[in-house]
C-alpha cells in the first residue's frame, strides 16, 4: 500500500491502461487487495473500465471470490448487470466458480438471474 500512495502523490496517473487495457483497479481487484481498491476507488478511479475482453473490476473480484471487494464496487455504484464480451456478467462468473455468497449478494442486488451470454447459457 505504500508504494500505491507514493506513485499516486508523486503524480502517477491511477487510470493508466496496459496493454489489455487493464487498470490499476482492475489488478487491485483481481489480486484481493481491497485496501488498495478502496484507495484507487477514493482517489478517483473509473470505475466501469473495461479491458480487451470486456471484463471490469467487479468481473474480476466475483472470478476469484473477494466479496469485500464486491460489495464495496457495487456500494460505489458499478452496474451488477453490466457484461463482458461474451455475455457474461459478474454473477454468471461467480455461479460458475461457485462463490455462494457472491451469486447471493449480486442477486440481492439486482443481478438478472435469467441472463444468458452470448451463447445462450
């Protein structure tokens, strides 16, 4: 977290892309620091970016079960229906993984629990 609040002092700019169009946020998110997420998150950090596939930070937290993380996006305001490339959303992505408590929360939410992907899954 340190060297997340010095880049950011020293004028780094938080909604920078690599090539995958990845964000800060969205490997903060990936990666389960939710310190750093809120931080990103508080010092401005777009919240609906999305990479090449599609894929935004509240994608990437549902895939690998970070709940904290998932509920402090969408307590910030990102879109539980919002889909990737392929049709997917975030609750579609924990139900495959089977992260209960994240298909839970995402439906009490507003997540689509009908919604299929593109290929009609």
């Amino acid at each position: 977290m340190d060297i997340v609040k010095y880049l950011v002092d020293n004028g780094i700019n938080i909604n920078d892309i690599n090539k995958k169009n990845n964000n800060a946020l969205m490997i903060a998110s990936q990666s389960g620091h939710y310190e750093i997420v809120k931080y990103l998150v508080d010092k401005g950090a777009i919240l609906d970016e999305k990479d090449v596939d599609g894929w935004n930070a509240l994608m990437f937290a549902s895939l690998y079960g970070y709940i904290n993380i998932v509920k402090f996006l969408v307590n910030k305001g990102m879109n539980v229906n919002d889909k990737d490339n392929n049709g997917w959303n975030a609750l579609m992505i924990a139900s495959q993984k089977g992260y209960k408590d994240i298909v839970k929360y995402l439906y009490e939410k507003g997540s689509n629990i009908n919604e299929k992907n593109n290929n009609g899954q």
